[in-house]
C-alpha cells in the first residue's frame, strides 16, 4: 500500500535533522564560547563586561549556551518523532477500518 501524508513524513525527517544540528551548533557555540572566555577578558569587555570578570562570565554563558541549545535540539528532535508517532497511529487506524470492513462484508455474504 501507498505511504500517505507524504509531506508530513519528510517534515518530520527534517525536524528530526535539524534537532541534531541545532545539538552540534550549541555544542560547538558552547566550546568556542568557553575558549573565548580563556583568550582572556579583552574581547568580553567589548561587550561591557569588566575585564577581570570575563572567564567568569563566558564559563557561564558557554553553559548557559549549550543548555539552551541541547533543550532546543531535543524539542525539535521531539516535534519530529510527534509527527511520525501521529502517522503511525493513523496508519494503524486506516488497517483496523479496513480489516473491521472486511469482517463485515464476510458476515453479510
């Protein structure tokens, strides 16, 4: 039989792989974060932040970073295995109307 709800099946494909890019980009936006926060304070206080405090605040922005970045990872990653859970269980629904229409005409004949 045809797979249906095509579009929906490679949605979810793509919401799957862009989870597990989005995990890597937080992973890698972390580290580079952390290795910026030991270059020293000069390149954070750019941003406001006094120098003798920037290790402080990249350790913590790096994991603030890639906490976010892993909760984000794994709700996309969740929306995706939603998508194909719901085609499942409406694929499952399909083949039990179609084997409950077949009992039914076996009955009548």
């Amino acid at each position: 039989m045809k797979k249906r709800f095509g579009v929906l099946r490679i949605l979810a494909t793509i919401l799957k792989i862009l989870g597990i890019v989005v995990a890597a980009f937080a992973v890698l936006g972390g580290l580079g974060t952390l290795i910026v926060s030991f270059a020293g304070g000069d390149l954070l206080s750019a941003f406001g932040v006094d120098a003798s405090s920037g290790f402080f605040v990249g350790l913590i922005s790096s994991f603030g970073i890639v906490i976010v970045g892993i909760l984000y990872a794994v709700l996309l990653y969740g929306y995706g295995e939603l998508l194909l859970l719901l085609l499942s269980m409406e694929d499952n629904t399909f083949k039990t109307v179609k084997l409950l229409e077949d009992v039914i005409k076996d009955d009548q004949a």
